[in-house]
C-alpha cells in the first residue's frame, strides 16, 4: 500500500512546498516554533471559549444547522411517497 500511494504524497508534498516558496519565497521563522508559555495559559482560554462572541458564534452554528435540517427535512417531506416506493426497488 505505501509503494502504491508514495509517488502521489511525494509529488502532492513538493507541489506544497513549491507553491510555498512561490508566494513567500524562503522563509526560515525559528521563533515561530519557540514554545510561549502564554499560550498554554487555562484562564485565557476558558475566557475564550466563553466569552459573549462565542456564544454568539454558537448560537448562528446552532440557527444555520436548524435551517438547513428544516429545508432537508421539507424536501424530504415532500418526497416521501417516491422515497418510499424507491426503497422497495
């Protein structure tokens, strides 16, 4: 399995990279990768996860998966009879 699908990662990593170095050229960024202690930090992270836009973000993802259920379920609704006859097939 790994000979078959080698060739195709080889090739998709080198396109990566190359597209990399179109857009940016060489770029060696050492302090991009140094741990920040900061970052790790729970009480920061806990005010993230709930704060008042992120609760709003939730709340817009729970009303777009509301809408999108509704319409499904609508076309679905009204489909049901050809579903139905579909599955007996």
């Amino acid at each position: 399995m790994v000979i078959a699908v080698a060739p195709i990662m080889l090739v998709a990593a080198f396109a990566g990279v190359v597209a990399s170095m179109m857009q940016v050229g060489v770029l060696f960024a050492p302090e991009a990768i140094k741990p920040k202690l900061s970052k790790i930090n729970p009480l920061k992270g806990l005010k993230r996860i709930f704060s008042a836009r992120a609760l709003v973000e939730l709340t817009k993802a729970i009303l777009k998966i509301i809408l999108v259920g509704m319409v499904a379920f609508g076309i679905l609704w009204l489909y049901r009879d050809d579903l139905l006859f579909f599955s007996v097939i």
